[in-house]
C-alpha cells in the first residue's frame, strides 16, 4: 500500500505554479517549511492560505498533507473534503481522489477508501499506486464485513453459553437446595420418631401405674412386717433375760 505523503509532496512542489491564487505567498511559505520537516510551522501557512481563500485547492490539500504527518486524520478528512466541489474539476482531481481514499485507510473507513480509489483509477487507468491501494482496500473492507458477521456470530455463541451456563448454575443450586430440603425432611423425621418412642416410653397407661403402686404398696407392707418381726423377736429375747 504506498502512502499518502508521496503523492502530496508531488503537489506540494507543483503548488507554486498556481500563480493565479491569491494565496500563492502562503502556500509557498507553507512549502518550504514543509519540506524541512516543519509540519506544524508550515499548517499554520496554508490555514493562513485557506483564510484567504476558502477554497484554494493548493491550500486545503498541502494543509492536508502536513495534518497528515502529524497523524490528525480527522483533521485532514476535513481539509480534502473541504474542496470537494472545486477539487474534482481541477487538473489534480485524481490526486485528490488518491489522497482522500489514503486518508479514508487511515480512518479505516475502507468503504471510502474504495470508493475514492476507484475515482482516481478512473481518471488515471495506469496509476499503479491507485491500483494497489484499490486492491488493498477492496480486501480490507471484505474483511471487515466478514468479521462483522463472524462477531456477530461469536457474539450470539457467547451469549448462548452464558445463558446455558447460567440456566446450569440455577440447576445446580435448585439440586443443591432439594438435597438440603431432603434432608432437613430426613432429619426431622428421625428426631420425630425419637420423640415419638420417648413418649411411648414416658407414656404409661391407667392399669400400668395402679399395678406399680400396689407393687409398691405390697414391698412396703412387705418391709413393715419384716420389721415388726424382728422387733417382736428382740422384745421377746429381752424379756427371757430379763425373767431368768
């Protein structure tokens, strides 16, 4: 791809023959400069030539070129399109076309690009510059267009696989919170049915506690005579002693 600051450096040596502009003193100012490498010196001269007229071709296009070394594509978008309506129709309506489809690579805007290349090819079929920067901006902008459905397409994948892992995810925590559920259920079963048994235990019926308080009654009684008898016994040893 050959770039665009050969072809304005061509103009920028030719500018000078426009001797029917008013703002030759500018443009040829802003020449001089340029050529020493005072990109920013040498804007401010062809502003000035642009100043004085709006729609000087050598001004709007050198002061493209210089914005152009100083990587303001904007900037020189704007100085080229700025003669779009003189530019076309003067004897460097193809460089024009050429540096327009440079400064469009630039931007990226490779629609542009092919657009103003194939202008330029026409109005100069053996421009072989012309040719590549065509070819290579014809390719760009397939490109482009193909990734931009390729994008696309990831794009939607991307989001089928977040909302599958998510729909996993609620999955996961909706098993996770069963088996939770599962198991409190189990759990409160089984300290039922321990409570259960501990009551049946504790539980005694009518007939069950008046047999235990007579069994209870008859070891008492049962003590109580055991008792006396051996009272009665000792009495009576007493009392032989005593007689004797």
């Amino acid at each position: 791809m050959k770039r665009l600051i050969n072809i304005l450096l061509l103009l920028c040596a030719i500018s000078a023959g426009l001797s029917a502009q008013t703002d030759r003193k500018e443009v040829r100012a802003g020449n001089r400069k340029f050529a020493k490498g005072g990109f920013k010196e040498a804007e401010i001269d062809y502003r000035k030539a642009v100043v004085k007229d709006s729609l000087s071709v050598a001004g709007a296009y050198n002061l493209a070129s210089t914005l152009y070394r100083q990587e303001d594509w904007e900037g020189a978008d704007k100085s080229l399109q700025s003669i779009k309506e003189v530019a076309p129709a003067t004897e460097n309506a193809a460089r024009w076309h050429y540096n327009c489809g440079d400064v469009a690579l630039q931007k990226k805007d490779y629609a542009a690009a092919v657009k103003a290349f194939r202008e330029a090819l026409l109005l100069t079929p053996d421009d072989l510059d012309a040719k590549e920067n065509y070819i290579y901006a014809k390719k760009m902008l397939q490109n482009q267009q193909n990734g931009g459905g390729q994008n696309q397409d990831q794009q939607n994948q991307d989001q089928q696989q977040n909302q599958d892992q998510k729909n996993q995810q609620d999955q996961n925590q909706d098993q996770n919170q069963n088996q939770q559920d599962q198991q409190q259920n189990q759990d409160q079963q089984q300290q039922d049915q321990q409570g259960q048994q501990g009551q049946q235990e504790q539980k005694i019926s009518p007939q069950q506690a008046q047999q235990m308080l007579k069994a209870i009654q008859a070891k008492e009684k049962e003590t109580q005579d055991k008792v006396k008898k051996e009272k009665a016994q000792m009495l009576k040893s007493r009392q032989k002693d005593k007689n004797w």
